[in-house]
C-alpha cells in the first residue's frame, strides 16, 4: 500500500526544530488504521521524542507501517478495546522515562503540530493534565450534529453524575505529567469510558486539570468511529454508573465509620453511668441502639456496592 522508498524518503527528511527542555512520548492507540497510520506517527515524530503505537488486534498493516517507520509497537492478538490499549501505551511510555506522555487518536482527527501548545501547560508547571478540547474559545471542529449532539449529552452526564466541570470530556487528545501515572493506570474501563475514567480519577486525587483549545476534524476522515454511536455512548454511560456506584459505596463506608463511632460513644457512656449511679438511661441505650443499627446497615451496604463493582478475579 505504501511505498517503501517513499516512507524511508520521508522519514529521513523530518526535522526537529523544536528547542525541547522535557522528555515528550507520544501514545496511539490504533484499529485498522493503515489509512492514516503513517501520517499521524511522521508528524507527530516532530514534536515528540518517542512514537509508540498499540495495534489494538488490527485485520490490516497498522502496526507494519508503524513499525516501518520507527515507532515502538504494541500488538494484542485481538481487539481489546481503547481503555486497554491506553493502559498498556502508559505502561510501556514508563519505560521511556518520560516527562510528559501525550495521547492522540490514529484516525487523523488530531493535529499533531497542536502537541507544544498541548504540553506548554504542564512545562510551566500550571497542570497535570491538559484536555484538547472542541467547546473551549478558540476551539474549530466540523463535526456532524448527530455526533455534537451525543457529545453534548455524554459531557452533560458528566457533569451531572460524576460532577466533572470539563467542557469535552471524550478528547482523545491529552497530556499527562508523569506525576498523574500512577492515578491514570488505576482506571479500570476497557472500551471508550477510559476518558471519563481518568478524569473522575484524576479530579478526586487533586490533580491539576485545564483545557486548551484544539482543531478536531471529521470530514474526511475515514471511520471517525470505529462503534455504531449507541454502543459507543453505551459504554460511556456504563463507566459512569460504575464510578457512581463505587463512589456511593466509598461515601457508605465513611457514614457508616461515623455512626458506629457515634454508638461505641453513646455506649461507653451509657456503661459509665451503670458503672457510678446503677442507673440505666433508656435514652442513651436507645441512641446507641439505633446508630449501631443505622451503621451497621451503612456498612452493609458499602459491602454490597463494593461487590457489585469489584473486578473478577483472575484465575
């Protein structure tokens, strides 16, 4: 498909102007992306130090070409989703000893010269964190209304559920301090929730996060989305419910931790008093009957939650 000569030519005539003070790797996570493959991994090669592409179990020549030109290559035998193959991207980013990891789609939606003014934030010590993102001033994306429509709902439950303030919560197009790794590896979707994930991740854990404007193109580009809308936004709305889940059960440990301590209180007292006047305070007693019943109950329930949305173990 692609001309060898052709890719060493322009492989060889690539120049690196930039004046770099942080050690930049790129990550790309990929599905039959042959199409656009090698022009997203070239001009990204411009602005970073190291290209690594995750063949996401790809049918077609993604990862040849990627490899072709220099990029390091991660290959699942099958496809395991976008969540998996960013995992797996940030793991192997370590190895590189980055400063700054930065993650762009392999559909050519991204503009990859946009990279310095993505990563200028976190070089300036002002975030963790910087979102591309399409609804901040100074943003321009072609995308068709269906897809701006579902966009809209996604950040809107976001916003809603999960309480995250960012405009566009579903950009592919990030950057990350290495200091936020050990937070974002912790994120545990598979398919398109990983964004949503991180954010919720890095937002409870305090993390600097800010939003600058990105161009995001759709016309033109083959298979913007490689799911029908639905199931892509399916799994968004899972993801949410799942962190939601998890975050009840969190806030149920912590208001049942509270009441019991409430009950061994009112007890101890109650005790005490048998203890000096011989007197039973049927008060006290009922008080710290019903917070050792409410707490209990509480606890119960962060147990239920927790089992509800705890991984399978592997066996």
């Amino acid at each position: 498909m692609y001309d060898e000569f052709n890719i060493h030519v322009l492989n060889n005539t690539m120049t690196n102007k930039r004046n770099k003070k942080l050690k930049v790797v790129a990550c790309i996570p990929a599905y039959n992306e042959e199409y656009t493959i090698a022009k997203v991994v070239l001009k990204a090669m411009k602005y970073v130090d190291k290209v690594i592409v995750c063949d996401d179990g790809s049918t077609d020549m993604t990862a040849e070409i990627a490899e072709k030109l220099g990029a390091t290559v991660i290959r699942h035998e099958r496809n395991m989703g976008k969540g998996i193959a960013l995992r797996d991207l940030l793991i192997e980013a370590e190895k590189f000893k980055p400063d700054i990891i930065v993650t762009l789609d392999a559909d050519d939606q991204h503009d990859p010269s946009e990279i310095p003014k993505l990563i200028e934030p976190i070089e300036k010590g002002n975030a963790d964190i910087v979102i591309g993102s399409r609804y901040v001033k100074g943003a321009k994306t072609d995308a068709p209304l269906y897809r701006r429509v579902g966009l809209w709902l996604i950040n809107t439950l976001n916003k809603k559920i999960l309480r995250i303030t960012i405009k566009d919560t579903q950009s592919g197009f990030r950057a990350f301090a290495v200091n936020s790794l050990k937070v974002l590896k912790s994120a545990r979707s598979k398919g398109f929730g990983i964004e949503s994930e991180q954010l919720a991740l890095a937002l409870n854990k305090g993390l600097r996060v800010i939003e600058v404007p990105i161009t995001v193109r759709y016309k033109g580009v083959k298979r913007a989305s490689k799911k029908v809308p639905l199931l892509h936004g399916g799994e968004i709305i899972t993801t949410m419910l799942r962190l939601l889940v998890e975050e009840r059960s969190l806030l149920c440990l912590g208001i049942a931790g509270g009441i019991l301590i409430i009950a061994i209180i009112s007890g101890t007292c109650l005790l005490l008093l048998f203890n000096a006047n011989r007197y039973f305070s049927i008060p006290i007693a009922l008080i710290t009957l019903g917070a050792l019943f409410t707490g209990m109950m509480f606890l119960i329930t962060a147990v239920i939650l927790y089992a509800i949305t705890r991984p399978p173990q592997k066996r």
